[in-house]
C-alpha cells in the first residue's frame, strides 16, 4: 500500500521500543515517518512538510502534570500550525484526559495494542477529514434560549463533541463551514424558526443530509402531528430526562 509519501510525525512523549515498530510498520506501508521525542518547540518548524502528527502517550498520562502540561503544549503548537493530529494511548486513559482537558478530549483516539488495520484507516481518515474509529460525533444545539442550549450540553458532552448557536442563521452560517453529526433545532425560534432552517438545510447539498432531530416543547398530538408533517429524522421534548435524551442519541447516531 503507497500513500503517496505523505509525512507522519510520531511525537514520543515517552520513547520506547513499541514507538519504533510503529515507526517500521508505518514506513512499510508507504509513509514517510520521523520520530520525534525531545526538542518538541521544532514542531512549529517542521509542521508545514507534515500531514499529521501522531501523539504517543505514556500510560496514565492524565495524572502525570509534567506529562500533562507538555501535552497540552504540543497540541497547541500543532493546532497553531493547523495541522492534524491523532492520539494513541491506553483506552482507560481517553476518559480521564477527556475530563482533565476538553480541547485534548476532542482529538481523534485510537488505544493500544496498536493494529495497522485501525491505525492505517484512521489516519487516513484524520487526513481526510472523514469519519474514523474512536471518533466523537459532533453535535450542533440550535436553541433561542442559552441556558437551556448549555444544559443539554452539559447532560451529553462526555459521549458527543457539541458546539451551540443561538438563531436560526447563525446555524446556516456554521453548517456552510463545519460538518456536524446530527442537529439538535428548536422548532420554536423568533426571526427565523426551527421549520424555516429545515427548510433552508434541505436545500443546501452541503447540508441536505445532516438529520435534525425537532426540540420542541409542547408534546400535543396535534403538535407533534405538525412538527412530524415537515419530516425531520425525529423530535425530542424539551421535558425529557438526561438518560432518555443520551439513549435517544445513540440509538440514531449508532
């Protein structure tokens, strides 16, 4: 398998004898691989001749501080440079660093053992842009009301990448320059409602098949009738429990 000489950076946090196998295995199938596992502050100059930046992680790294902080300086040099990064790590560290740090727990996440039948697909996929292994679905939350925008997130941000905006245009503007999951739309909003951006959403190609699922707060049959009339991918009651809304999610988005 040739991928075309594109560049892969290992930053080894903590070098070790697995790293360089990575370093063998990547190299054999086709990519052009350097290591790098001390003067960490080059990664700015080298950034623009590399595709991505692989982050090995020592275990337990979410209650090592130095480890931590060093971490964190590295993605944000690397974010910085708008590279693209993957981090690989025990699956029993992802959580804690999740909670420790959201920007970090945003990245894409592949555990060890290492399998090149994950690891090659998903950097592929970092690169891409596209869907990979391990990655958390992102959320958009189209709400008038923030308080209740910022409640939901809280009640499902640990499974899903989320983001909010507050008006229907606002939705459009952020839908034409980001790829989302799935949308959470009031059907209730003033100047330009939840049924009017559904409207907008199926017209556009970029957005046409994102689903949106209805927030809605009155659970009537006539109401429910007359969101269901518009043919979204499903509705939700603003009165709903955090379980039911998170079993809800995974039940739609797999």
């Amino acid at each position: 398998m040739s991928e075309g000489n594109k560049k892969i950076v290992i930053v080894a946090l903590q070098y070790s004898v697995i790293v360089k196998g990575v370093e063998r295995k990547l190299m054999d199938a086709g990519y052009w691989v350097e290591i790098l596992s001390e003067k960490f502050e080059t990664i700015k100059d080298i950034a623009c001749t590399t595709d991505l930046f692989l982050l090995y992680l020592p275990n337990d790294i979410s209650n090592n501080l130095v480890m931590l902080e060093r971490l964190i300086s590295i993605h944000d040099m690397i974010k910085t440079s708008g590279r693209k990064e993957l981090l690989v790590g025990e699956a029993n560290d992802q959580g804690q660093l999740r909670q420790k740090n959201q920007a970090l727990g945003e990245l894409p996440w592949i555990s060890r053992p290492i399998e090149m039948s994950v690891l090659g697909p998903a950097i592929e996929g970092v690169i891409s842009g596209k869907d990979i292994p391990g990655r958390r679905k992102r959320l958009l939350i189209v709400d008038d009301d923030p308080s209740y925008a910022k409640m939901i997130r809280e009640w499902i941000k640990t499974d899903f990448q989320i983001d909010i905006v507050t008006a229907g245009m606002q939705a459009i503007t952020f839908l034409l320059k980001n790829e989302v999951d799935l949308i959470l739309l009031d059907y209730e909003m003033p100047v330009v409602d939840g049924p009017q951006v559904l409207q907008m959403l199926r017209q556009e190609p970029v957005t046409e098949k994102i689903p949106v699922i209805f927030l809605t707060g009155i659970g009537t049959k006539e109401a429910v009738e007359r969101v269901m009339a518009l043919k979204p991918d499903g509705y939700i009651l603003k009165s709903t429990t955090r379980d039911n809304l998170l079993t809800y999610l995974h039940g739609k988005l797999g």
